[in-house]
C-alpha cells in the first residue's frame, strides 16, 4: 500500500469513528475525530497535489468543515476567525452523553477502578483524607470502549465534560495555546467550586502532551502549561472534584512526565469470550429480525482477537449483506416484501473477509507498557 493510500485509510477511519459518535448521540465528541480526517485530507492534497482523487478529498473536506461547523453551532460559511472566549465553552459537551455502566459490556475491572477514582470520592469525600487520584490514563487498542468508558462516568456523576483536543487547544495566535489551557482548567475549577463535578476528557492525548524529537515554542509552552495546571489539580491537599482521563492507542509516545501525573493507568484490552458474546448480542438486539440459529456463544468464539469496534463492523456487515439481498431479489416498492432473518451462515461469510484490526505485535507492545507503567 502506497503513503498516499494509507493516509486515504487514515481519514477513512478517523471519519467513520466521527460518524460512529454521532449515531451514539455523542456528537461534540465526533468533532475532533472529523478535524482529524480534515487534517489528513488537507496533508494529502498539499503532498499530491496532481493525484485524480484530490477532488473528491477537496469535496470531502469541505463537508466535513461544514459538519463541524454546524456540530458547534456555527454558521456553515465563515471566514475562520473566532471568539477566543468561546474556546472553552466549545469544549463543554452541553448535550449530556446518553451513555450509562449498563450500556457498557463487560471491563468490570476497569468500571471498578474508575469507581474508586472517581464515583466514589465525589459521592463522599469525607471518606479519602489522603486525597484521591485525579489523573486517569485509558490506553489500549483502538475500540474497545475508552471513550465510552468516560463518556459513561460523566454520566455517573451528572459532570461538566470538556471533550479536548489538539485542534480545539492549540492557537495560529502567539500565547494564546496557553492561554486556551489556563482558561479550560479555571472553568473546571469553577465548576467544582459550585459543587458539581467536572471532567476534562483529552481524547488521542499523546498528539497533546506525546513526546517530541523537535518541538515548537508554542507547543513547549502549551505543553508546560498543562503540566502545571496538572499539577495544581492532583493535588492531594485539594478537595477539588475535577479529573482529567487521557485516552490514547499509544501509551509508549507519552513523554513520561505526563506519565506520572495520571496516578491511574488503566489498561482497556480486546474483549474477552464473554464480552464478545455480550457485544454481539447488543449490536443484534437493534437489528430488524435474528434466526433462531444465530448462535452467540459459538461467535464469541471464532472471533478472538476482535476489538468491540470490529464486532460493531461485523453485525453491521451482516445486516448490509441482508438488505443486499433484499434489494437484488425483490420489489423494494412491494409493502408485502420484507427483510429475511438473519442467519449463522450470513455471520460466518462476514468473519471470513474479516480479520481483527489489532496485530498480534501491536498486543505486545501493550502488554510491555503495561507491565512497566500498570497502575490500575
């Protein structure tokens, strides 16, 4: 595979994740996932300029400008500048994800850890006179639930959730990245001043607070910024109800002093036997009509190595292939015609063009920075 195509897969992936967000009602979080297949696509125009697809990317990032755009309730059409104080208000999910612990299967492991960090101290703090963990690091292989996971425990604890990132933080202004962070942790302060929680979620952290061979002024102040406000908020001597979750798919690019500073590094794996088989059961559960023969616990077990994303794919891949049929074999425009039920077979044809979208090497790296950083 060429650069140039597997930059086209980037944006492809970074665009249907945005997508995915948007259909799980969690729309402000969709837009750092579209700035992301924007940034992607702009690189491959500027990189090819001669290339017959550029287009269809110009097509594409204009749409994807325009989504944003109207994700923030903007106008679809301006001339890019914008109110500095709104910043952080953008950041603000005012639209509550509809995201619950129930909605989330299995990682009992890690539902407990976040507990403990988290839901417990903001229910009574007057039980933790050492204080409690602040800093919460989720990483592990793309899909596998980070960002519900946090998205859920706003929901827990009825938090302000700032959605951050990179392209919201970082300014063409000079001081104004770090400005941009200043005034994201004082308005989490304010929140926990009035006796509401406040969550500050960084969404790919490490294109945030990652290592860097060669580095800017304005990224080294705005890295140096964060870590000072990170520092006055995990405080143990402060009774503060803000907490910041990091979640990234590669743990090993953080520069390690940020590292440190999630007291909470929590490993979110491939599902195991048992999740799958509650994975594919909730994806099927929406879907029109499932045979009787659709056995859950024998595609639990031909699908190791899948992330809860692949399955997602999968039982969607599935469903596509009925309504395929459907419309190659009978009058869509008949009232009596309808969708057959889905059966075993339709799910094992999908598992055979369909491998797992995490490697086997990739695993290992994870397991390696787990055993050296693990604090769950």
């Amino acid at each position: 595979m060429s650069e140039s195509q597997e930059l086209e897969q980037l944006a492809i992936k970074a665009a249907t994740e945005a997508i995915q967000l948007e259909n799980q009602g969690l729309k402000k979080m969709a837009v750092p996932k579209y700035q992301r297949a924007i940034e992607i696509l702009k690189k491959l125009c500027t990189t090819y300029p001669d290339i017959s697809q550029n287009k269809i990317y110009t097509k594409y990032i204009t749409q994807y400008e325009n989504r944003v755009r109207e994700l923030k309730g903007q106008p679809i059409e301006s001339d890019g500048a914008t109110d500095k104080k709104d910043v952080v208000n953008d950041m603000i999910l005012w639209e509550k994800p509809n995201i619950k612990w129930s909605d989330i299967v299995g990682l009992d492991s890690v539902k407990k850890a976040i507990e403990d960090a988290i839901i417990f101290p903001y229910k009574r703090s007057d039980f933790f006179p050492l204080g409690w963990p602040r800093g919460i690091l989720l990483f592990g292989p793309p899909g596998c639930g980070k960002t519900l996971i946090a998205a859920a425990t706003a929901s827990e604890i009825d938090a302000a959730f700032y959605n951050v990132d990179a392209a919201s933080i970082m300014s063409k202004w000079l001081g104004e990245s770090e400005r941009n962070v200043a005034r994201l942790f004082e308005s989490s302060r304010l929140v926990s001043d009035r006796g509401k929680a406040a969550i500050i979620f960084m969404d790919e952290v490490d294109s945030l607070i990652g290592a860097r061979a060669e580095e800017v002024g304005g990224e080294v102040r705005m890295r140096n910024q964060f870590m000072k406000e990170m520092d006055s908020i995990v405080d143990k001597n402060k009774k503060l109800h803000v907490y910041i979750i990091g979640a990234t798919n590669k743990p090993w690019s953080l520069d390690e002093a940020f590292i440190r500073r999630f007291q909470k590094r929590i490993y979110i794996p491939l599902p195991d036997v048992d999740t799958r088989r509650g994975i594919f059961e909730l994806y099927s559960r929406q879907l029109l009509k499932v045979g009787n023969d659709v056995n859950f616990d024998e595609l639990a077990k031909i699908s190791g190595g899948y992330s809860g994303s692949d399955i997602h794919d999968i039982v969607q891949a599935v469903h596509l292939k009925v309504v395929r049929e459907f419309f190659t074999k009978c009058n869509p425009n008949d009232p009596r015609a309808k969708l057959r039920p889905i059966i075993m077979k339709d799910f094992s044809d999908i598992l055979t063009e369909r491998r797992p979208s995490v490697s086997k090497e990739m695993l290992l790296k994870y397991d390696n920075w787990y055993r050296d950083f693990k604090a769950l």
